[in-house]
DNA sequence: ATTGGAATGTTTTTT
DNA sequence: ACATTCCAAT
C-alpha cells in the first residue's frame, strides 16, 4: 500500500502507523520521531481506515503537544481533523465533565480549583475539623490527599489503609475537604481524572457511551500516566479493545506527581496479545551526544532494554565546563553561546539553558541581562498565578459560579469594602448552620438582619452582591470582553495601581492590562461548541489547566531557559545542563528509586541536543544563605571518558568586558523582581538610548560595530535591522540588545 | 478595619 | 534571601 501518510518513514515506524487495530505499544526512544509516528497514525486511521475522526482520542501531556499534533494531523488530512479528541487528560475530560457534572451533583459551570485554592479549602476544614495546622501542617496533608487521590481511593479507603495517625488524620480531613469541594461545585486536578472514574462506575450507560465514542484510544508519553489515569484508560479501552500507547521508560521524570513507570513496563502483562514496536533509531543527535546519554542511563537497574543509535556523524565531544562557583557558572555559559555566535552559525534561539531547579535561573539571568543578550524563561512565578491576576480571575469565577466559596473569600473585601474578619466569620458560622453556601448568606442578610450584624457591615454585602449580580446579568448581555472591561473599571485597581506608582505596581498593573489583552483574544477566538461551555467557563478552565510550556513560544529568537523537565519534548541545537553536581542533580540520593529518576532525568536533558552538549558544574554553590562546596555529579564520571572535553572556567577577575565584579543594582534586593519588574527596567534603559534611525552606526556587545538599515516597532516591541561589519544582517529587539551609538 | 513589623517557612521537579 | 503569615498597634 502506498499512502503520502507514510512518506519518509522507516520500516518500524510505519508497521507501527499501519498497526491500528488491537493494542499496541511503541516504545520510542528520545528523538525517534514518535510524535510523528503518532499523528501519522491518526491521519491513516481517518484516511486510510475510514474511521470518522470522532471516534479518535488522542491523549497528550502538555497542552503544546496537543495542539502541535492538532496542527500535524490537519496538514496530513484536512479540516475534518477538527472533530478528533486531542488534549491532555485533564482538559479531555474536564470537558467531558462539562456535560456530565449533573450526573454527579455538580453543576457544568464548576470552577477547578488549583493548588493554592485546594491549600485554601484544606485550611479552612481543618478550621473547622479543629484540627492543629502546626501539628499537621496543611501542605502536608494537600500532598497525602493528592497522592490518595492519584492513587484513586476516597477518604473510606484512605482511613482503612490508614497506618499511622497522620495518615488517618489526613483521611478525615481528606472528606471534609472533599465535602466542601462539593458544596463550591468546585473540582481540583486530580478530580478531573478520578471523577470521569466514579461517573463511568455509577453510570453504565454513560461509559459505554464514551467507550464506543472513544473506538481508537491513542496515549502519549505513557510512563508518565499516574494510576487513576491508568484504570481510567482501561475503562474506556475495554470497549473497542483498540488501544496504542507511545513512551519512553527512560523518560519517565514524573514518579514524584505519582506517575507510574510500571504502566509501561507492565503493558504487555495487561494485554497478552499487545503489538510492540521499538523505535530505536534516533534522529535528533550526534553519536557522542547519543553515546554520553545511554552510558549514562545504562546504570539504571528497572528498565526495559533498548539501545538508541543513529547514522549521524560522531559530532563534537561533549564539554564539561568546571566552575569555581555557581557566579562563576552564569558568566561561562553566557561566554560560551557569545563565542559560538560569534564564531559559527548560531542564532540565539539555537540555545537552551536547562536547570534542575528554577531557583538556579537567577544567577543566569543576571548574567545574560548583563550581557544583554535576550532570553525566554519557561517556568518560574507563572502569570495566572501572580496575585494581582488571581485576585481578579477570582471574580470572574465568582461570576461564573457564586457556589466558589474560596474564590468569594478572597475578594469578599478586596478592594477593602468593609466586611472584616469578624463578619465573615459570623457569616459562615451561619451558612454552616444552615448549610448554605456563603453567597446564599449573602443573600438572605438583609431579611435576616435583627442586629447581628452592623448596619455598615449590611450595607457593603448588600453592595457587594448586587455588583456580582449585576456582572452575573451583564455576561448574558453583553460579550466577554466588555463586561470584564467594565467590571476591572469599577473595581478601580489600575487606579489604585497607578496612585502607588512604585515599581512593582506598575509591574502589576501591566500584568492586568496584558490579563485584559488576553481576555480580548480569547473572547474572538473562541468558538463555542454548541451547547457546552460558556466563553467564560471555557476560559476559566484554559487558564486552570494551562502548563508553563504551553506559553513557550519558539519563534523568538532568543534563548531558552527551563527546567529539565519543562524540557520534555524539545529539541535545540546546544543544549548546556547546568548545576550538574551531587546534591542538585542528582539532587536526591536517598533512595535507589529516587536515583534512577534523576538519572532519567539526566538522559532526557542530554538528549534534547541535536550538535553540542555542555554539562556545567560549579564547585561551590550559594543555597539558602550558605555557601556549599560541592563535586561533579556521578553522572558525569558515568561518561566514558574518550567522550568528553574537560574545560575549567577562566578566573573570575581580569576578563574583558564580559565580566561584571560590580552588577549595578536597583534599589533594594534584586532576584525575583527582576523578573517582576524587566519590562520598566529596560524601558527605561530604552529611553535612554532611545533615538536610532536607519543609517545610523550603532555598536553591539556581541557582535560589534554596524549600520541601522530598517527600524520597525515601538516602544518595547520595537526592533531594529542592522548590517554589522562581518557583512551579516540581523534583526534584533531594542530592548534586549543594548547598542550603542557610535 | 487596616497597617506595619516580626516571625516563619520555603526550593525539586507541575497537570 | 525572599515571601507569606501572624500579631500588635492604631
């Protein structure tokens, strides 16, 4: 059979695209073109197979992966690739609850409750459990709750699995919360998964439906699938018994969100008659950069065996750069991607920058900063999670779904309208007696109002509800952006914001603007499917389930900085690890489990390099307020050492203009508000050297002296074209490139 | 009810 | 070293 949908494919991978019936398991070594085979297979199931696209599902780990496949999958066979199911777990099936919450009790406009919400809720039941919050700290009890649910058991079975007292206290704590989850008509990440679980055991019906909706069930990244995602597949794949699971044992990083690497180890136990196919044949790296990987993770003991290769050449060694310290560290990596722009044909994006912990990005930052070269962070303090944006996303919320008692609780009086602490106490001390949800109080205060509550206190809930009201009629009334709009307006932040005029006000009150920009964008694009979610609720559960990654955007050209994890998936040119020490990673050697997950880890960081691998180290590191002397990570020693180029970092003093023994700094600590505050820093570094023209000569730090030939943009988006002396023209942002005028 | 300063915890990775 | 939370003062 000869199909365009298999053009360009080897002899495994397109046995395993031509393989759609059955189950099947592609174990796919990194950059073995998985993703490939995967939406390649889904365009030959449509167009070859005859299966109407909705009956596919296709499950992704990252919102960006989902969206990229979208795309692929579109190009290969058209429009009609639109009504495949393509998401992650939690967005796939948070839709599915969408339609389905009635069945269960909730209502479809139910708010998903993040972390810091479910830390919230968790407090406030152990308030009312009387349960000591420094005996039993909350945290703690998010992540035994979490861990029960991943593991898909209820607080009954939690409490009889129970063997310690914190465990049991937990448990009881663990029904209150989920009691409370309920009245909010509220779910949170996990009960996304385990959720669809209970509908599909209380409602036959229902799960047959999705099973024979689901006919084709296809999983990405399988060892990355927790246990309430495993028995939530095979509930759904014991209809069409049709099911293909694509990973990566080597690549599985998430034991410590529960995954379980024994979903892909064992698939061939659950299913006799599975299919497998390895892709071992990468097509990403150098020999070296493949070698320094499999050495590497050749150490780990629980693996399915698989040797990667590749027909490329053996490329350059792999370069170790040993640092006096973590300084030291920042300033190399920011002279070695210098150099190679310099010297070879790199771009900045060519380069990414991975990190065990985000805590490390500082140092780097500041150095690259310095060095004004422009960089994308993934990762770090996240936007939807920045308080100024959740203060107003928690009205939204409220608008959507008044039952959000914790979102309620957060703006009850903010902006400060008068309903203290003592009212609010009072408040749901009453609700409670009732059982009612605090808004329903809210309600009924003024009918019930026999002096248990000041007159002003009476006032300011009579105002308050009748704006959420008020916002509840305008949604029907007018579109999602204008009542927002008209809603921030009255609420007077950027008011408030602007009067403060200090530099993190302003920081905030760009966030909001840019939050407006956003809801504008969303409330165009969005098309609603009919009868489901509203502009908002869809927007609201975008915003929930939204990944540091998915806001990577690739076609900056700039380089990239993240974590390893967030790594996952891509690919760059150079990739340089850094911190690559014992302690940080691997960064925890308790236990022989743990070990061989950094060391996964490891392999995933060193395999997103397509010509050159660097491993920093630095051998004292600031954590905390100490100083710590560290060594090379073992996984370093684990390369063979014909592979590798050994380079100690040049002293720290005495270097040319690269160095900076004294960084000018803003007033007061710098850190995390650098990160808060760039934007204002170097608009005012922009408006010092603001006016250029076209012919003027300009100089840049890397790449020396030019000519302007083309100007475009304003203010921070603006960019200049310049014609340097090695003859190449570049396009650069002002704001990142620091020239000066000659 | 709001504000400011002190005490406390946090950093491993995140849907 | 930072941010959040807690507590006392106004």
């Amino acid at each position: 059979m000869t199909s365009p949908i298999l053009d360009g494919l080897n002899e495994v991978q397109k046995k395993a695209v031509q393989t759609t019936d059955g189950q099947v398991l592609i174990l796919a070594g990194a950059g073995s073109g998985k993703t490939n085979v995967l939406t390649r297979r889904i365009a030959f199931l449509i167009a070859e197979r005859r299966v109407s696209p909705f009956h596919i599902l296709a499950v992704t780990f990252t919102n960006k992966a989902a969206g990229e496949m979208k795309e692929r999958v579109e190009k290969l066979i058209g429009p009609d690739s639109r009504r495949i199911s393509i998401g992650t777990f939690h967005a796939i099936f948070g839709k599915i609850l969408r339609y389905e919450a009635e069945k269960l009790g909730y209502k479809s406009s139910y708010t998903i409750y993040d972390s810091e919400d479910q830390l919230n809720l968790i407090k406030v039941s152990m308030e009312f459990l009387n349960i000591s919050q420094e005996l039993f700290a909350p945290s703690m009890i998010r992540s035994k709750i979490t861990k029960a649910k991943n593991l898909f058991q209820g607080p009954e079975m939690m409490k009889s699995k129970a063997d310690n007292p914190i465990d049991e206290k937990a448990a009881t704590i663990y029904g209150e919360y989920e009691r409370r989850l309920q009245k909010a008509n509220a779910f949170d990440f996990d009960d996304l998964i385990i959720k669809p679980i209970q509908l599909f055991h209380e409602f036959p019906d229902t799960l047959t439906f999705y099973q024979d909706k689901f006919r084709f069930i296809h999983i990405d990244e399988y060892q990355d699938t927790n246990r309430a995602q495993y028995i939530l597949i095979q509930l759904l794949a014991q209809g069409h018994r049709n099911i293909c699971v694509v990973g990566d044992d080597d690549q599985s990083i998430y034991g410590w969100r529960h995954a379980d690497i024994g979903n892909i180890l064992n698939f061939e136990k659950d299913y006799p008659e599975a299919v497998v196919f390895k892709l071992e044949q990468n097509y990403r790296s150098t020999q070296n950069i493949l070698r320094t990987a499999n050495e590497v993770v050749k150490n780990n003991l629980n693996r399915k065996s698989k040797t990667l290769w590749t027909d490329k050449d053996a490329g350059t060694l792999v370069t170790v750069l040993e640092c006096p310290d973590d300084r030291a560290e920042a300033r190399h990596v920011v002279q070695v991607i210098q150099e190679k722009i310099r010297s070879q044909k790199y771009t900045f994006a060519d380069f990414a920058i991975l990190y065990r912990t985000n805590a490390q990005s500082r140092l780097i930052e500041e150095s690259l900063m310095h060095a004004s070269l422009p960089y994308v962070m993934v990762g770090g303090l996240r936007f939807y999670e920045r308080k100024e944006i959740k203060d107003i996303l928690a009205y939204l919320r409220v608008i959507a779904n008044v039952s959000d008692t914790v979102s309620l609780k957060r703006i009850i009086n903010y902006p400060a309208r008068g309903i203290g602490k003592t009212t609010l106490e009072r408040l749901e001390e009453f609700s409670e007696a009732r059982n009612l949800t605090l808004f329903e109080t809210l309600m009924q205060v003024r009918q019930l109002g026999s002096g248990w509550l000041q007159e002003r206190a009476l006032s300011a809930i009579q105002h308050f509800t009748e704006m959420i009201n008020k916002y509840r009629e305008l949604k029907e009334q007018l579109s999602f952006s204008e009542w927002t709009r008209i809603l921030i307006e009255e609420l007077g932040l950027l008011r408030m914001l602007k009067q403060e005029n200090t530099i993190e006000a302003m920081s905030r009150y760009e966030n909001i603007i840019e939050l407006m920009t956003a809801i504008g964008e969303f409330g165009t694009s969005y098309v609603p499917s009919a009868e489901a979610e509203t502009t908002l609720d869809a927007f609201l559960k975008d915003v929930a389930l939204i990944a540091d990654i998915d806001q990577f955007d690739d076609s900056k050209n700039a380089l990239t900085l993240m974590t390893i994890h967030s790594s996952k998936g891509l690919e760059f040119p150079v990739v340089i690890l850094t911190g690559v020490e014992e302690g940080l990673f691997p960064i925890d050697t308790d236990s022989q489990k743990d070990l061989e997950e950094e060391r996964r880890l490891f392999y995933v960081g060193a395999t997103r390099a397509k010509k050159d691998l660097y491993l920093a180290f630095a051998k004292r590191r600031m954590r905390y307020n100490n100083v710590y002397s560290t060594t090379q990570s073992r996984f370093i020693d684990e390369i063979p050492s014909e592979l590798v180029n050994w380079e100690r970092s040049a002293p720290s003093l005495g270097l040319g203009m690269n160095t900076y023994p004294h960084r000018p700094r803003t007033r007061g600590g710098l850190s995390r508000s650098i990160r808060e505050t760039s934007d204002t820093m170097v608009e005012s570094a922009y408006n010092r050297n603001s006016h250029y023209r076209a012919g003027q000569h300009v100089e840049h730090p890397t790449f020396g002296p030019g000519r302007i030939t083309e100007m475009e943009g304003v203010g921070d988006r603006q960019k200049v074209t310049i014609l340097f002396n090695d003859g190449v023209e570049r396009r650069l942002m002002v704001k990142y490139a620091n020239l000066m005028v000659r």
